[in-house]
C-alpha cells in the first residue's frame, strides 16, 4: 500500500461513521480490501459469526437501529454476501497469514466509530479536504478509522517480509461501548496467539512519538438507570405527581460528588440523560446512562456501590422507582516487559519516529484488555503500543482529526516489531 | 347524531392522536363529517390557512415531524384534498352556521392529542374496547376527540333548532402547546362574536356535574433553555470537558425550588429533558423544555424571570453557554357573570346533570383565553363552560379516559346555552 | 399614659429584644409598668408560672442559653423578685381588671423578639434616634415590642372608661417560635374568655389602616433534622467519610423543590443550617431548623411527610443517619363575624384612622390560633386584628420599624372595640 | 525521659489539647519541662514571638476567642510569665542546643490540636485511661500531643550523646490551619540548618513500621465564602427573600462534583457550613469553610479556580453576593535521598523497628513543607520521616488515639539520624 492509499482507505472509512455493532460497510469495506490485495495468500478470513462469539457480545442495540444501518450500507453498494453474514449485528473480521514455523502473533485494531456529530467548521481537516463523515451524528472521533487502514496496512507488509510463523490480525468491533472485546477473547481464534499487540493512535502524544508498553487502563463498567414515577398535569395537579427528572436532576448532581478515593485514580460520567413528554406533564420517565471507572478493579467497584446509592435515594426522594441495569465492563491490564523492550526497539529503527517512551499511563479505558488477559492467561505475553500524532481536537470531540502521516509510523512500528518477535523464536 | 354515532366518532378520533399542528387526519374527518351531516346547511366551512391566522401560530413543530404526521394522515385514506390545504400544519377549521337575525355566538372546541404513550393495562378502557390509540407516543390524554366531537353534534342541534343568529364554530388546533389559541384570536372569524363559549371535559368533576363559568386560568409560559459546553474523553480527560448535563440537572434542581410566592398561585415543570450522546464523552450539550404558570401576568412573569436567572447561573457555573427561548404565552381571563348564569340555566335544563356548580377555579392554563379576551375586547362576553365526566386517571396521565355519556351532556348544555343566548337578543 | 409615656416605653423595650422564652426583661418591666399604672385597680397580676400551663411550653431553650440571658436582666437592675419568678424560662404575665358585671373580654399580644441581628445603618430609625438594640444577634423586628405596649396602653385606657365587666391582657412569650400560644391556651385563664382579641401591627398595611378581622393564618409546624456521618481526613482518606454535610445540602436543595400543591398555599424554609467542625475533616454531623405550613392542616401534613422522605432520602444518599424531632405546631382560625363588626365600627370612630377593610388575609403563620380556638370552642368568638404601620423593611429583616403613631392607634380601636362589647351585652 | 515520663507528658497534653494559636497551656508545658530537663544545657529557648516572625502568622482567630483560651490555661495555674510572652496567639518555640563544630540541624514537630469532640466511648483508650480531652471540642486527633513529647524526648537523648553541631527543635503551632509553618519558615532560626527533619506518626502505618522518607504531601488552600442574601418572612413573603442558604447548599452539591483532573489527585471539602437565624426567616446569611488540594501546584489551582467559579454562580443563582477570601496555603515539597537513607539506616537499628519503608505518598497536605522547602533553597536538605503506630480510628477521628509506645520509638529514629548527620560531617 502506497502512502497515497493508506490515506484514501482511511478517508474512505472516516467518511462512513458506524457506531458499535453497527459497523456493516467496515467490515465489508476490509474484507474487500484483504481479499483484493493479499487474496490466496490469507490462510482464512474469518468474518461476522466467525469471527467473534456471538453470545459474548455486549450492548447490542435494537433491531430498528440495526436496520436502519444495514440498509445504509447496502445502499453504498457494497458486496451484498458479506452484508448478509453480518446481520444481526455480528460484526468484525479475523484475518490470518501462515507463513510456516514460528509464533502465533495477534495484533488487535477497533474499528467501531463515535455516535456524535462531526464539526462542520470549514478548518477541521475533513471538512476541507471533503471527507466530513456523511451520517449527521455519528463520527471517527477516536482515530479507529486509522486503526482499520494500520491492520490492513501490517498484514500487508508482514506477507511481504521474511516473517516465519502466523499472524492474526483482528478487526475488532464495539470498543467504545465495551462490547466486542469480550466476545473476541472468548472466540477459538485468540487462544494460540503467543503473543498479542494492540495499537491506539494519538493519546495526546504527537506525530513521530510512540508509548512502547502503555498501562493505566482503567477498569470500567456501564450502568443504565430508568427512573419510573407518575405524570400528573403539571398545572393543575403537580403534587399527584411522582417526578422522575428530579430524580435524575438530583441523582446527576451526587453521582459526579461520589467522594475521590485515596487508593487511585476514580471517574463517573452521566454521558446520557434523558426524560419528560412535554411542558406541560409532570414527568413520570427519565433514563440515565452512565459509566464510572477505577485505576483497579476495587475502585471501579467502589464508584459502581456509590452509584448504586445515589441512584436509589435519588428515586426515593422523588418517590420514584428505579432500575438499574449494569452493562459491558472491562477490566485492567499491563504490558509485558519483553514485548514492550521490541517495540521500543522497533520504533527506534522507525524513520520519523523521534521520541520513543518505554511507557505511559492511558488514563482511559480500553477493551482490548479482555484479549490481553486471555493470552497472558494462556501463558503468552501482550502489550498496548501508542503511536503518536497530531490531533487538533481531543479524542472524543467535534474536531478530533489525526495526521495522517501516522498511519505509515504505525504500520513500520508494528510490522517491524511482529517480524523481531519471529526472529527472537528462531 | 345518535348516541352511538357520538361514541363511534370519539373513538375514532381517539385511535388517531394527533399532537399539535398535526391534527392532519383529525380536521379532514372533522371536516368530512361536517360535510356529510349538515352540507349546504353551512353558510361556510373554513379549513386550514382559512381558518386561521397562519403567521400567528406559535411551537410549530419542524418539516420533519410535519412530513411523517402527514403521510400517515395519507395512509389513512382520508380525503386528499383537504390534507393538501392543511400542508405545513395549518391545520383547525371553523364552521358556520347562518340563521337569520339574532346574535354571532361562537363554540370554541380544541381537537389535539398529547405527545404521551397510552397506557396498555386491559383494563384501561380504551385497550378493552379496542380503541387504543395506533399512534404509540401519542394519546388524547385531555379529552379533546371528546371536544371535536361536541363541536360536530353542537352544530347539528342548533341547525335542528330554532335558534335565530349566527354560531360559529372553532376547532382549534395546538391547544396543549399554547399554540393554536393566538392564531385564532387573530383570523378575522372572531371578530364579530357576540357571546363565546369554550368547553373541556372532566377537571376533576365526575359525571353529571357542570361548572358554569371556570375562572383561575393560570398564565403560562414556555421555555426552552439550550445548554452547550465542550465534550471530552471522559476517563482520559474529564477536566477538560464543560459539562452540559452537570448544568442542565444544577437548573432542574434550582428551578423547581424557585420561592413560592405571596400574591398567589406558581407552578414551574422542566418537562422535557435531554443531554449526552455516549456514556464514555463528558456531555456538551443539554437541553430542558420548561414551563411556569402564574395566577396573574405579573407571577409568571415572575417566575420566568427567576427561571432565567437559574438556567444562567447553572451554565455559569459548569462553564457553559446557555441559550434560553421563550416559547408561547397565554394570558389569563374571567367567566363572564350573564353568560354564566345562561349556561348554569340550560344545564339546570339538562337530563343527566345532577348538580350544576356557578364558578369554580381552573389551576391550570388554555390558550382559550386569547379567544375569551379578544371577544371580550371587542366588547362581547365569554363563558369557559366545565362539564364533568368521571375520568379513571388525572388528565395528561396514560390511563386518562372519559366516560362517553359526558359527550351528550356536553352538547345538550351548549346547545341550550346557544338558543338561550339567541332567545334573550328577541 | 401620653404618647410620649408609649414611646418612651416602646423604646426601652426594643432595646432590649429577648427571644423566645428568654422575656426575663420584658416580663419584669411589663409587671413595673402595670403596677406602677394601675396598681390596686387590677384584680390580678398572674405572672411566669402562674400565667401559663408550665408543661405546654414547646422550643424551650436549654439551661445554659437561659442563664445568659437571665444574667443579662439582672444586669439591668430590674426586679429581682418578678426575675426569680421567671426562673427557668417560665415568662409572660396575664392581667386582669374585674369591673363589675358584664363579658370577659381577653387580648393577647406578644412579647418576644428575634435571634437576628438589626441594622447598624445610620438612616435605620433605632440608630438615629439612638434606640437600636443592645443585644446583637436579638432584635425586635416583628413589632412585639408595640404590641406590649399596646396591652398596657389598652389595660388603662379600659380602666378609665365605662367598661363593665372583666378584661384579661394576655402578654403572651414565645411566639415566633410557635412556643408560647399553647401553654397560655391551656392555662385556666383563658376558660372564661367570651370575647378574644388579638392584635398585630404592620403586616404591609400603611398607618392609618386597619384590618378588622384577619384569616388565612398558615398552620405551622417545625422540624429539626441532625444528620450523623463520619469524619474522615479530607486529603488523605476522602472516601472513608460519611459527609454529613452534602446530606444537608441535598436536602436543601430538595426542600425548597417539593411540588406545589393545587389545593392551596404551601411553604417550607430552612431557617437554620449547620455542619462540619474543621475545613480539613470531612463532616460527620450537621443540622437543619426547617418549617413547613399549608393554608389547612392537611396541606401542612403533605408538606411534613414529603419533607421527612426528603431528609431521609438524603441522608441515606451519603451513607449518614438522620433523626428527625417534630417541633411545636400551630393551627389554622379564622375571626369570628360579629367581633370583625365590631372592630370595624370601633376603628370607623378613631381619629387618624384613614381606611378600614373587613377582611384580610395573613399569609404567615400566628400561635394566637391556639388561644382563639380555645376560646371559640368553649362557645366564645375571637378576632385576630391587624393595625397598619409604615414599616421601611419587610417583618423579620433587619431594617424592620413601626411607625410610632400607629402605637396609639392600637389602643384606640382595640379599647374602643373592648367597650363595645360591654355594651352590647347590656 | 523514662517511659513513664513519656506517656505521662503525651498524656497531660492530650488532656488539653488547643487549636491552632491557642496553644497556650501548651507552649508553656514544654517551656517547664524543657527547663526542668535541660536547664543550662540549652543555649536558647525562643518563645513565641521570639520563635515565630509574627507577621506571617495564617488563620488566627479573633481576640474573644483568643482570650478565651488564655484564660483557660491561666486557670491551670501554668507559668504566667511564659503565658504573658504568648499573648494575642503567639505561640510555639524554638529549643537550641549547641555542642561544637558541625552541622546545624533542624526537628520540627507540631503541637497543635483539632476543633472536635472526641469520643466518650468507654472503650476509647484516653477514655479507659482517664485523659480524654477536658476541653468539649477539641481533641488532640492527629497524634501532635505525641510529636510534642518527641520534640523534647529527642532534646534529652541528643543532649546525651556524643553528637556534635547544632540541634533547633521547632514547636510549631498552627499546623491544622495551615497557619504557622510559614511563620516559623520565615523566621530567622531555619536559616542555617543545613538538614532539617520533620515527623508523624500514624498515617495507616502500624506500630513498628517506619517510613524514612515521605512525598507526595498535597498542595492546600483554604477558601472562605461569605453569601449574603435578603431576609424575609418565610410564610409571609418568600418571595422577597434572597436565600443565602438555598445559595451555599447549591454550591456544596457543585463543589464536590468539580470534574476530577487527569494529572492527578485532587481534592476539595466544604468542612464547615452554617447560615440562617430562625426557622421562620428566610436565611440572609451564609458561609462556607473549604479547603481544596491537589497533587501539584497547578492542580490546586485549578481545584481553586472551579470553586470560584462555583460560588459565584451558586450565589448569583439565588440572587446573592458572595464575598470569597483566600485562606492559607502550603505547598508541595520532596524528601531528600541522602536523608531518606540516614533515617533509614537509623530506623534499621531501633530495636522494635520491624519494617522500614524507604518512600511512601502521604496523600494529605502539611505545612511542614514551608520548612523544608526554606532548608533546601538555602541549599540544606530536608526529610519528612513517617512513625507507625497502632491507631484505632482515622486520623481526624473521634476515636483516633496512637499506641504509646511508638513515641519511644520515633525518639530512637530519630536522635539516631541526627547522630548519624553529625558524624556524617565529620
């Protein structure tokens, strides 16, 4: 792959958004990808169902909304018989290269996008140079768009080189809602992987830097709070009603006072709130969606007892009633020493790799640590490489945008650090 | 009309909820039925554009929500040419009634449904019979089909009379969001009104109770406040996020604790609420539909100017902007004292009504005033008209219903009213 | 006694402002007054214990608080036998002035003042003329102080005059804090009263104005909630705490937003708050003096019931204990017809007395409601009387003055109302 | 010091513990015993004034208070010419013992107390023992009573032994306000240590645990919010009230949701609230105590940044002022490694000394670093040495306590250092 087509592949997915589980025309996009340019000499492409185990997935949306991005993707004109092995949500590939003895190495990239609206400032990158995602609130705000074009990138490159062994590349779906990690860590594919990278790009480190090994990954867990309490005309009767946006209004503002805590690093997010009909009734319905995290597992489950709490009293107050769902968590993870000393070798020999740090602190959470704790569990080693770049908005926002110069760090970074790993066995 | 021929109507109109400026399917059956039952009996039948002053018209909703409402109006098979003349939502209508010498006496009746899911439970009337609405998220939940319905059988009695004047008849759309009422006021059809009634079901009187003349209409207000702040990575970088929802449920919070006040009756309702996209992006925009009523125009104008200052200062304090839009107002007004002794004197006449009531107190809010007060500016009177019916759930709850022999009550009373009202001018 | 006399004593009263149960100055000049006036032409002087029902006493402050401020009276010189009857907080004093066959009338006025401090501004009238209170933290900003004057004015303008039959002058202490009406109420002296008056300067209404019968008295209840969490050091162990005082705030701000109720006027303060003992400890206690009323009984309960789930649904958010104590409470009463005439008529004949309305409504609360009862169910009548002042701030501010005139205007009606009732009875 | 010396001076301490200033009785129990034991060995005693530059003094309380706790040590019939130095809150000393050439080095304990009740549980061992706190309010809860007594174990140790140099022990009051660490930093006494160490015991460490060096002390300031509103009738005229209680409730609920920062710890405490005056009068007054910390300078500043923000917008939000004065502050400051590893090697020989921890984070804050942070940009070296000790509640608790014998042992640790700098230097 040419600089030139790294770029128009990563515009290309950058330019059709699809949030987690939804990621129909991603997925069809790589598949045509692999099969056009490496073809017969992929030993198997896993792709949907194969790819992941289905049961395992988490926060699948509903049907409607499944629909409704399936039909978007088919209206693209993409190959109808990948869409159709992916319905129902199952999204995500597996592609594997066998080139005789040697290790099994995984490398693991996301390809899920962000349900939110992409600026539309004419100085945001995409917008001048015309690949402004096309779907109204759904955006690659955290570079998985560039995740994809690397794995494809690396898998490529390493069927090129002297590699002896077996390379798995998994095309991951649902990162940012903790969904699809888990399901690609209890799949069959990931048990004799020796040794597994992952890969994010940006973190706030520029262009020509890399994180060998990054650690910190919070453990996290989703929980979903539906506050049920009695309407009533907001005129004429207001005390016959049981009001569910006090309850919310209250619990939001004693979810984010939950103490800090002296042992790490702690976090809670009422990312989405919602209820009420109209002006003019007494709301009997309001939903939270929230998440909280801890720098270990104790703590994330210290911020979830907290929360729990609050969200309870709060419904009591307002003499509502409340459920409270948990949804996807994920836990911590660390990289291995061994791996992380490669990488760092790797990106030294990297051209325009300036700056190499042996380790960082991601201060977010990631689901990829199911599939590192699945092959550190096996006996194998893992590690989570940052590729730095220059991102004018921070990951998760309207002007989230990378340099695209990054793409080809990260591919040299990882290719060289799969081809060290064979070496290293024989 | 026939006794079933009433609750036959009701319930059809009661399966179609429409909500504001969307009654599509509502006035082409009204205005059909108006056709078939009284034809060249009107002197005139005005629809849409013609019925009301379209520049006038306040929370009209956007094209979107317009064009889906009106295809399923479409669907329905109703008549094309009607819902052509109500395209955009200038929907309502007002029929006229010519008969010789005597006074113009107008009959407000308001014919929109509620944004609200009807309840389910097999014991809720309208489930057992079958007449639940085929619109989930919408629901005559006030009673208006009952209204429309009284307008059509009103006309037809006094046509049958010998009622010697004018009766026009209005069927306001947009009542439930202070919508219609101005727009009204403002046609030229109101103009030369000498006495005006209005009429609503229910308010807490069981069957075979009227209230003459309500008084206690409380202004009312809306508004709508648009938070907007900065989102964030909310693991990695919370401190760098404006958090719209922490403003939003601050507001809430402080807006239903605004001081209750001296002068008399307040009411405040932050009735719709939303904010966030993703449960991992501090929240940058939220939004709160609110709500303030006063006894006079001075307390909702205190109110509003305590709600200002609390939606302000909540954005402030979470470092956000805060764009705040007044929405529609509707003034207060009084029961004329002669018209109010006609209809206690026709409902005294009435089979089925035990116990009629001169005055008693809304506590809630109608854009009927506009109406009541341009007939009373113009120098006629007006009667706000309350007849009972026993009702299962409080009004604006998902269990509310009517029972249907308040709907025969209603016109008898009114159409008494009306020949009265004729008769004393002879 | 000439205008001056009432001035002058009025004056010495404010003063020295003693709140509830603490008149140990008050009492004991009130006794010098009316001995040093009317000597042996009163029937009986009952003061302290002998005027009240001891054991009804309700917010009785503890012994340390009484001490300081019996020390205070004695400092003053003041009559150390009247002091000594006064011990332990046992104030206020009932006259009586027995002239020969006839009704007994009774009036009742209070004595105490207000733990708030009074403004030092030059242009404030106490500070100009050189009156201002000695106590700061206590001040007489509810007129209490021309109220007592009123009652000595009243007794001897009465003993002057033809008046035939027995007149009772109830100088009631511990009103504002709803804790002396009661146990005057249940003291023998109020048995035999056939007529009550009772009197209140100000309540917005100018001098020269006279409300002959006030209604609308607010029932009333106290409530003291002591939430017990756990300290904890703030910096090191933030998360072993228990914060007490973010209980107490979220009931604030819960407090304040319970719903309005349709049924009538409702009310809720949090008069007093309190919490934490060092910046760098997380509370483990803190305190909230709130009050509820409602214009019935019934809306007052709904207001206590939703503040007790409110307080107890906060302390339950942070993990704290709460223990709610109900204080004293007061009904509601309405004047009686035929003394509110009578009181018209009276005010009617009195010089300076500009505007007399029959009726008005107090909004506030009062615990003259417990005499007026009482009284009212042994068959007798009461009427609560409102005297116009220009007061320059509003009742319980700072800036809080009557407008001296107004002093002998009091007496004149009241005393004028008192012979009527003598003579109507002959 | 014999043992029983040791734990009968803590004792006699603990008896009487005195916050920040009012260290009286205090300083003038360690002048007597200082004198009583070395006499003539000292070459100085600085007292009060002498020991402290005045004019840097943080946090003092006002002269009643002051007086107060003078006259309270008075009463203990302590050495009126020690007391007569301290007066108006100059408290604390400075102990000087010279023995040849060789270095200078500094102790600095602190001997202040805490504002709280402790615990009249039988089992509290002060409690068992008889030496609870004589004074209801205050409560040696920090251990200071034992650092006090280490000052001047350490003294007589040093004294009689082969060191040789200069040793100043610091009594320093006012740690708890963060008030007199500046003071004593300022002063001329620290500008020639050349090695300055500074102890606690405690801190979740056992009895015979040492930790040679501790960091992570967080940055501090304490802030003061005045609100100011309007009072106003509370059932007469909410409305005219602006409520300075409903303003500081909001800002106590938005203090503790300030977004946690990436960077690192941070921390904020409303730890004293109080406002209003009477249950029935809207509150026109209101205050909050706080205090917030973070990991760095910056962070603090950033923690003091949101909460202005926070206050000024609680209190525009109910119509108040606020006036917000700055309190003190302390910053950051590092253990030096040469001192770590003399402590260190010191604790190695204590007998009773079990574990020895080279770093640990304190995760609180100290004024100590005012101090440490003179030593070292004089170009000296300072060291923060933590003692364990058994303590059955939380520092800051009702129920903390320390096991005496660990006062002992921080003798041995640390006249076992200061030996070891003198021979360093020789």
């Amino acid at each position: 792959m040419t600089a030139d087509d790294l770029v128009s592949l990563r515009r290309d997915l950058h330019r059709k958004p699809e949030p987690a589980w939804r990621e129909f025309y991603t997925t069809a996009r790589i598949v045509a990808e692999l099969e056009s340019r490496l073809g017969d000499d992929l030993a198997a492409l896993h792709v949907g169902p194969d790819a992941i185990a289905g049961d395992k997935r988490m926060a699948v949306p509903d049907d409607a909304e499944l629909t409704h991005w399936y039909e978007r993707a088919q209206e693209t004109g993409v190959d109808e018989a990948v869409l159709e092995r992916l319905e129902g949500g199952a999204t995500g590939a597996v592609a594997v290269l066998e080139r005789g003895e040697g290790p099994t190495v995984g490398l693991r990239v996301d390809i899920d996008a962000l349900p939110r609206r992409e600026s539309d400032d004419p100085t945001h990158h995409p917008v001048a140079e015309g690949f402004r995602s096309e779907h109204e609130g759904a955006m690659h705000a955290c570079g998985h768009d560039a995740h994809a074009t690397m794995g494809i990138g690396v898998l490529e490159r390493v069927a090129e080189s002297d590699f002896s062994g077996t390379l798995k590349v998994f095309f991951q779906p649902a990162e940012e809602v903790i969904g699809g990690g888990k399901s690609m860590a209890e799949s069959e594919h990931i048990r004799d992987v020796d040794a597994l990278l992952a890969v994010h790009i940006g973190l706030d480190h520029p262009t020509g830097e890399v994180v060998a090994g990054i650690d910190g990954f919070l453990a996290v867990s989703h929980l979903e709070a539906e506050f049920t309490g009695e309407s009533a005309h907001a005129g004429g009767h207001p005390e016959q009603g049981r009001n569910a946006v006090q309850a919310m209004a209250t619990a939001v503002q004693n979810l984010y006072a939950i103490p800090r805590h002296n042992d790490g690093t702690t976090r809670v997010n009422a990312g989405v709130v919602e209820g009420g009909s109209a002006a003019n009734v007494i709301p009997d319905e309001a939903r939270i969606v929230a998440e909280v995290r801890g720098e270990t597992t104790e703590l994330m489950e210290y911020m979830k007892r907290r929360t729990r709490r609050v969200l309870r009293s709060a419904a009591e107050m307002h003499d509502c009633e409340v459920s409270i769902e948990t949804g996807p968590e994920a836990p911590s993870a660390t990289s291995d020493a061994d791996l992380v000393s490669i990488v760092a070798d790797a990106a030294g020999d990297t051209a325009g790799i300036e700056r190499v740090l042996e380790r960082d602190e991601l201060g977010g959470s990631e689901d990829a640590t199911f599939l590192m704790k699945a092959v550190q569990e096996n006996g194998g080693t893992a590690c989570y490489v940052g590729v730095g770049t220059d991102h004018p908005g921070g990951h998760h926002t309207a002007t989230f945008d990378v340099d695209e110069a990054s793409i080809g760090h990260g591919i040299d970074v990882l290719a060289g650090a799969i081809e060290r790993i064979s070496h290293r066995h024989t």
